[in-house]
C-alpha cells in the first residue's frame, strides 16, 4: 500500500463553541459541462465516480469533465425520461435511476440502460437492496420487493404508506421507510410494519410532517430530513426523537425547516442541506450549527441560494448541489488560518512583508518598505512601531531578529535598532486584549557602511553575520558595535562584489554565500578568501542565481535557486544533486527553505508553498486548493517556537501547522475511459473479451482517468504498452495516448497514476489486445509461397536444362554433320586426286575435269563449314547477327548477278530471342532460297523480307524471273528439302510460281 502525504482537516486553534474551524469554509465552484445547473441527489459508485441527478440527465464526473446520459428518442438503451429524483447502487454495480416513468437501471460494462416498469406506471422513488440481495422499491404510491433470481415483483402492503422516498436498513433486517406520511419500520420476515409521525412542535407551520430522506448514523439513529418540518434524531432503541429547527437562536438554530440532504461526516457531524436555507454543519454533541449561505461577493461560497443534498465521498471531501450547480469543499481548506490585516494605511497593508518573525512571546513583528509593525494575529490590526523605533516615520525595514535574551533586533539603511521590550499587564486570550508594550531602542549603525541585508545569522551570542546588497560579508559584534567588512577581490578571487543574496554557516567555521553572477562561494573568515564552487549541474544556467542556502537538522545543505530548482550538498561540498520539475518539484523557482519539526522542508516558491520529504524525494504544492490565497505572491515567512509557520500576502497573514499535514493511507483508482481503434469506440463489455484487430486495424487510442478529486489539477500519468515499450513512459497530466502504426502482435496497455507527492499508486489497469498479421506473413502462406517458389524454381530449372540440352543435341547434331560431310568430302577428294594424278600424263584433260570436281567440293565444304562454324559459335546468338549474315550472303549471291533486291526486316525481330535451331534452319531455308533464285530465276530484281506476326516468323523471298510450273517442278529435291527444313521447326512453305511472272516463296516458322 503506498503512502501519501495529504493534509487533513484539523483545526489549527482553539475556537469557541467548535464554530470557527468552520466559519471559513470555501467551496470550488464545478458546473462547466452539467447538463442543467439545477442538480439535485448525488451518488457515488463503487469505482469511484460520481452521479448527479439534473432535471435534464445523468451526469457523471470524473474529476474532470462530465458524461451526460440522457433519453435519445428512438434509442430503448438510453434514459427513460431526463428527470432523475433518486439514485442507488446494487451490489453488482448496476446503477437505478428513479424517475417519473419507473426506473432505469444503467450497465456500466455495456454503458447503456435497461428499464424497469411497474404495472400501473408509477414514478420510482427509491431503491434499496438489503443483504440477502433482494431489492425493495418505493414509487409514489405503493411499496414493492423484487427478487431478481426469479424476476418477480410483489407489492407489498403496509397499511398508511403513501409515496415512499428512502428506504434504510436496520438492525436484524428491518426497513425503515421515509413517506410523505411519517416514516415506516417494515419487517420483511413477519410482514409486521409500524408507523410513526413527527412530534407536533410549536416551531413548525402545521401538524403535518411531510419526510423527504433520512441517513442512518453509526449508533443505529435515524437523522429524518422533512420538507417543513425541521429535522430529526430518532433512537429506534428507545423511539425517542430530538428534533431541529428553526427557531432564530444564533448559533443554535437553522436556517429555516426544510431538509432535503443530510450527509454524516467522518467526525460525526452532520451536514445538512436546507434548501434556500443554505448548508448547515450540526454538531451533536453540543448543538452548535453553523450555516453557510451563497454570497454573491464570495467567489468561495456555495454557488446557488437553494441547496438540494450534500454528500461526503470516499476521500473525505464534501459536495453540495444547488440550483446554481455543484461544489465540493476539500478536507485541506482548513489547513490554513487566513488573518485579513487591518491598518488606517492601505499602502502598509498591501505591501508585502520583506521581514517577519515570530518572538518568545508569539508577538508577531513585520517589516516592509515604509515601516515596522507589530501584528495582532487574532483581529489582523496592525500597530505601527516605525518612529518608536528608529525616530522616522518611514522607514523601510529588513531582517527582524530576535537573541536569546528576548531582545529583537531590527536592521534598516545600515542601522541596527536593538529594542529591549518589556511588557506589562495580563492577556487574557478569550477576550483577545493586548498587552501594553514598553521598549527602550538603542541604535547601532553599520560601519561600514550596507544599505540593506538580505540574510543576516547569529554566530554564538555575540555575533551577527551580514549578507550585504553591496556584495560584503559583514561581521558585527553585538557587544562592540565593531563591523568588519569582508569583500571579494575581483582580480584575486575572480569574483566580482555584486549583492550577496544569502548566506549560510558551516560547521568548520566558514560561510557559504549566494552571490548573483559568481553563484555559490565559500568564505572563509580567517583568511578572508573567496572561493567559487563549481556545482556542474546537468540542467543549469550560467551562472546559477542561488536565492537560499539552509541546512537540515541532519546537516545537509539544501540551495534555492531562481530559475535551476533545488540543489542539495553536504559540508564537504563534494557531490551536488538537483531536483527539477522532472522529479516532481512544482516551481524552479525558490525564495526560502524552513524546516518544520518532522524533519520535512517547507518551501517558498514562485508558484506556492512546497512541501519536500527529504527521504522520500516527494513533493507537495499547496496552492489556492489548499487554502492559500495568492500563491504567486507569498512574502516572508517564519515559524515560531512552537513549530507554527507564518507567511505574509498582500493585505493577509496566513499561519499553518505543519503538524496537520500528516501522513495518511490515501489510494485513488484510475481507470480506462475509452479505448478507440481508429475512430470507433469499444464498450467496455468489448475490453474483457478477446480482442483482436486486424493487421490494418493498428490506429488504437485510449483515454484514462484517475478519480482523486482532491488533487485533480496535480495528478499525473504514465502508461506501459507491453509489446512495444521497455518501461513506464510518463505523460503529466495528459489523459490519452494513441499507438499509430502498431505492428501485429500481443500488446498490452498498462495505466498507473500519482498524486501531488509523486508517488504512484498501486491502482492501475490494463487492457491486452492481439492485432493479427496480413495473410500474407501467415506461416501457412510463406511455407506455400516457399514451395510455390520452390516448384517454380525447380520447374525453370529443368526448362533450361532441357534448352541446354537441345541446343548441346543441335550442336551434337551440327558437329555429327559436319563430321559427315566433311568426312565424305575428304574420302572424294582423296579418290578424285588419286585419279588425277594418275591420269595427269595420259589424259590431262579427264585430270583437269578431275580436279574441277575437286575445287567443287572443297569450297562446298569450305561454306558448309563456314555455316556450321558460325551457328554453333556462342558470340552469334543474337537475331542481329543472323540478319547480318543473311544480308551477307544476299549481296553475294545476287549482286554477282546483277540481280538488283530489296531486303526489310521488321524492327520487333531483333529484340526477339530466338533458339539457336531456329536460328540455323532458318538460315539454311534463306540460304537455298536465295541460291535457288540466283541460279534458275534469270530475274531482274528481288524482294526479301522478314516479319513477326502473333508468334510467327514468317520469310518471304520473290522475284520476277521466269517462273516455273509447279507440277513440273514439285518433286525436285530443293523444295522438298526446303518444305522438310520448315515442317521439321512446326511451319510450313508455301511456293507460289507462274511463267514468265515469277516465284514467291512463303515460310511461315511458329516461335517458342
């Protein structure tokens, strides 16, 4: 369980009749976003939020913001009707709204309501579930109970009950029902019922006593609120009654006899609201009531002239409906006793104290820019002591001191003013009488000469050490009156003599001094020296401006600054530790340290007074929450001998006891509100389940809330989103968080919260949620895509193992060719030259025919070779090299002949790949055709081209020779060679020939 630090509501003196502690109560005005300023009943759920009952809704708050529930036409999961007289909370956390049109009973996991109708549709009025479960429901003419394991309903008959309005339980199971006809005791076991009737009483305008509500306190007593009738303790044990009323006694009297609210406090008290009587705080232990009314003037007061009810919640703060909305009043509003000053001279009032102290006698002394002044702290009147003292009548003052003969020193322009008081007469505190004042003053000037002392320490009992403005530290014998002046050498010590701003002893003898532009220097009186401490702090100005120095009772050195936080050190001066904002201290900006008798350090801020556990490192701010009026403008303060502390403010005195500022077990839930993915909200009901989004559903936002009331401006926030963080990220104040982008997986989101003092509460929640992967990163889809690829791999794998193997079968086929004819070749070129040489003496005519033949076949194999040679060669692959060679060969053959030709190649033919059998056919069909054409066309011109058509190659070669009969010619072996090359590559020739026109050949080739 953790511990905090909050303040709680004690008194800080005595008062008369218990009344003062209360006379000041000041109330925070919460109306921004209610529904209808007219609320009525309030409620607080067992997680910790409250309800209020308006004539136009539900509201609910949680610290911050309202949520209004109201009836949506068409919707049979919102209100019934707006109009809420009543609220109350089952166990199983279902929250029955009564209203003119039965109940409505809201959900809060599904945050809707279901309604709960009688059969002759008669308002609901109050609700109460007694502790074997079963529910007793009152509307404005019968009495019912219902069981809600068999979810039936009876009506119950107590006779003389009309329009019931609260029901309370009592000892061993009875019912006590509150009517506009007295009240009831109902016993559900026997059916038994009694009724009862407020006693008659001059007080009251009629006989008739109409009850309203009632609260039962921890004696088992009744308190009976009525409409007109006052209001009313009755003792069930004894059937006795003592009654309230408005009967214009003051002190002893409310404000008028109706009481629609009534509340018991923690300390006994009981808190009433009276309608347009305002709030009365009854005390029964002595009677006493103080009232407490609206004031227009009093931006603190209730905020409307009706109240309706007040409530006490769980954390021990107050709230209040009225017609004008809702207040709530906090357990730390009496922690500070405010003492308006009072002068014939409003410019001493409101000017601020730039000394005070507190003497031996609780004599308050204060001094400003124009004067002394002695204080009475019970009436705030001011006794100006300026020209007793120093002869002027203006005269500013500065640090007030007091030695331990009870003498008090004052220090002005360079003066002290050493004033030995005697006091004569008898105070009598109750009657608040001053006693007479007698001083006698002897000046003391300062010489050297210092205007002004921001800081000046007694050193034993004769010594007064100065923090001058001038920049020297000054030694003063109070025996003497001998001043020495110690002043930085801005050559030798390198630091130049601006205003010391405060000074500090240490154990061994020497000073650590604050000095604007040189920060923290240490002196040391006996040799005079100056010397700058380094403190090296990681978040800094330069230099930093040091406006206290204070050591604890435990001997560390704590160091104000004006803009770099709290330092902490030790005498040794050996390591620094700074607090800043980042660990929780509410102002970086620091006028004075004081210790109070627990070992705690209260400190003067820019923005309020700061409360500091040194050992826990925690931090408290009290602002105008807590009491204080202007936390912005405090001036000095002080404590006295009892451990009181004193603040000036301008026009103001405020006193405090440290001591009411104790430790107390103090948690606060905090909850998640809302959770979004992308902009559609889940219900609660969605949060329990198994949530999961999918990959695209990653936009997921949350809202949160801690329900601490009391400190609702100084919570802070951190969440953990496991899954995606390391550890607590801190967000301040801020209540929501959004997650963009997340990536699939198993999250986790974790929402703690901390108070004012830092310290995180164990309360937390958390919500866990999947988002899954695209179907794509599935295991099941990359093992599919893995053998997919796998298979496809494979597949092109064995494709260009079997093209390899093709053109390795061409290039065997090529090679077992050229092997052939070459082979054959050689053996006819051998037999044609043995012939030759045999007969190239007796017939050298048959050896020159001989060897004719012999040429003829050398240069056929030379060109079959060529060709071969060229196809089988890797480097002439590509389409372009084909054509090349075919125009090559073209140019040969036909400009031999004086055959003019035209050769086109269409442009999409040489980015085609095409196999490397192909490649060699088809050369060989446009080498034969060509050849055919230039031996036995006698033509004058030609036309070649080359196309691709849908995945077709198709070659025509024409020309315009003689032309041949087809019939004739068909069975030569050139066309069917020419036909056999492009049936074997899957094409067919088509040979078109006329006499005396001319032949074209058509090859058409399929490509893979």
């Amino acid at each position: 369980m953790r511990i905090f630090l909050a303040v709680l509501l004690i008194p800080v003196f005595p008062v008369l009749a218990g009344s003062q502690a209360l006379a000041d109560l000041k109330f925070e005005r919460i109306s921004a976003g209610l529904s209808n300023l007219a609320a009525g009943r309030i409620l607080q759920d067992r997680q910790g939020f409250l309800w209020f009952c308006t004539e136009e809704g539900l509201n609910r708050y949680d610290g911050y913001t309202f949520k209004v529930f109201k009836k949506v036409s068409g919707d049979s999961t919102s209100l019934n009707t707006d109009i809420i007289s009543n609220l109350y909370e089952t166990r199983d956390g279902k929250i029955w709204a009564c209203t003119y049109r039965g109940f409505s009973v809201f959900d809060p996991l599904r945050e809707q309501f279901t309604h709960f109708e009688l059969l002759d549709h008669q308002a609901g009025t109050c609700v109460y579930e007694d502790l074997s479960g079963q529910l007793w429901l009152g509307t404005t003419t019968h009495f019912y109970q219902h069981d809600r394991t068999t979810g039936k309903t009876q009506k119950i008959n107590v006779p003389g009950l009309l329009h019931a309005t609260a029901i309370a339980g009592g000892k061993n199971g009875l019912l006590w029902i509150s009517t506009f006809n007295g009240f009831f005791r109902y016993d559900p076991r026997t059916g038994q019922s009694r009724h009862y009737l407020i006693p008659t009483s001059p007080h009251l305008p009629a006989p008739t006593q109409i009850v309203t509500i009632n609260a039962q306190d921890d004696k088992g007593r009744l308190w009976l609120g009525t409409w007109n009738a006052g209001l009313h303790l009755f003792d069930p044990d004894r059937e006795s009654f003592q009654s309230y009323f408005d009967t214009g006694k003051e002190g002893f009297s409310l404000n008028g006899n109706i009481t629609l609210g009534v509340a018991i406090a923690a300390d006994g008290k009981v808190w009433v609201a009276t309608g347009a009587g305002g709030l009365a705080i009854l005390n029964p232990e002595t009677g006493f009531i103080s009232i407490h009314k609206h004031s227009p003037d009093d931006e603190f007061s209730i905020p409307g002239y009706y109240t309706s009810d007040v409530y006490h919640d769980r954390q021990g703060i107050t709230w209040v409906s009225t017609t004008r909305g809702i207040a709530k009043l906090t357990t730390q509003a009496l922690f500070f006793e405010t003492c308006k000053l009072k002068s014939p001279w409003n410019n001493v009032v409101n000017s601020e104290f730039w000394a005070l102290h507190v003497d031996h006698d609780a004599e308050i002394w204060a001094g400003n820019f124009s004067g002394i002044y002695r204080i009475d702290r019970h009436n705030g009147q001011m006794e100006n002591l300026t020209e007793r003292i120093t002869g002027s009548t203006r005269r500013g003052c500065y640090p007030i001191l007091e030695d331990e003969k009870g003498t008090i020193w004052v220090f002005s322009d360079g003066i002290f003013f050493r004033v030995k008081n005697v006091r004569t007469g008898i105070r009598t505190p109750p009657s608040r009488k001053k006693s007479a004042l007698h001083f006698t003053v002897e000046k003391l000037p300062l010489t050297p000469f210092s205007p002004r002392a921001w800081e000046i320490i007694p050193i034993g009992k004769n010594e007064f050490w100065i923090a001058g403005t001038d920049g020297g530290i000054y030694r003063f014998d109070k025996i003497t009156g001998i001043t020495t002046r110690f002043m930085p050498d801005s050559v030798r010590h390198r630091i130049k003599p601006t205003s010391v701003n405060c000074l500090e002893a240490l154990p061994d003898g020497s000073f650590l001094a604050g000095i604007r532009d040189a920060g923290l220097v240490r002196f040391d009186p006996a040799d005079g020296s100056f010397r700058k401490i380094e403190m090296n702090l990681p978040n800094q100005y330069t230099p930093a401006v040091l406006t206290a120095i204070f050591t604890d009772s435990k001997g560390r050195i704590w160091i104000g600054t004006s803009m770099d936080g709290l330092i902490r050190t030790d005498s040794g001066l050996g390591s620094f530790r700074q607090y800043t904002d980042k660990d929780g201290l509410p102002s970086s900006c620091l006028y004075q340290i004081l210790e109070d008798n627990n070992g705690q350090l209260w400190i003067r801020s820019r923005g309020g007074l700061i409360l500091f556990n040194p050992e826990n490192e925690t931090f408290i701010n009290f602002g105008t929450g807590e009491g204080l009026r202007n936390p912005n403008l405090l001036g000095e303060m002080c404590r006295d001998r009892t451990g009181r502390f004193y603040m000036g403010d301008l026009g103001y005195l405020q006193i405090f006891n440290p001591a009411n500022a104790i430790t107390t077990t103090h948690e606060f839930p905090v909850y998640i509100t809302v959770m979004k993915e992308g902009v559609n909200p889940l219900t609660p009901t969605d949060w329990n389940k198994d949530l999961r989004f999918l990959y695209h559903q990653n936009y997921i936002s949350f809202e949160f809330v801690a329900l601490n009331y009391a400190e609702t401006g100084s919570t802070t926030y951190a969440y953990y989103l496991e899954g995606l963080n390391r550890q607590w990220q801190a967000v301040g104040e801020k209540r929501f968080i959004t997650f963009a982008g997340l990536q699939p997986g198993n999250y986790r989101f974790r929402v703690r919260a901390a108070g004012k003092d830092g310290i995180w509460r164990d309360c937390e929640q958390a919500i866990s949620f999947k988002i899954s992967g695209p179907f794509w990163r599935a295991w099941w889809f990359l093992a599919a895509c893995a053998f997919a690829l796998g298979g496809l791999i494979f597949y092109f794998y064995k494709l260009k193992i079997n093209r390899l193997r093709a053109e390795i079968a061409i290039r065997n086929s090529i090679a077992q060719d050229l092997h052939d004819d070459v082979g054959s070749t050689l053996s006819g070129v051998n037999v044609f030259s043995t012939l030759a040489l045999q007969k190239l003496k007796a017939q050298p005519e048959a050896a020159a025919a001989l060897l004719a033949q012999i040429s003829q076949k050398t240069t056929a194999m030379s060109d079959a070779m060529s060709d071969i040679v060229w196809s089988i060669n890797p480097k002439n692959d590509s389409v372009q090299d084909l054509i090349v060679r075919m125009k090559e060969y073209a140019a040969e053959m036909l400009e031999s002949r004086d055959i003019r030709y035209k050769f086109s190649i269409d442009k999409k033919l040489l980015a085609q790949k095409l196999p490397l059998g192909l490649r060699k056919d088809l050369y060989l069909i446009f080498k034969e055709a060509i050849n055919n054409l230039s031996k036995y066309s006698e033509c004058q011109t030609a036309k070649i081209a080359i196309v691709l058509t849908q995945k077709q190659l198709v070659m025509v070669v024409a020309d315009d020779g003689k032309g041949f009969d087809e019939t004739t010619v068909r069975a030569g072996n050139g066309l069917a060679n020419l036909r056999a090359r492009a049936a074997k590559l899957g094409g067919q020739m088509e040979i078109i020939s006329k006499i005396g026109v001319g032949t074209t050949m058509r090859c058409t080739l399929p490509i893979p």
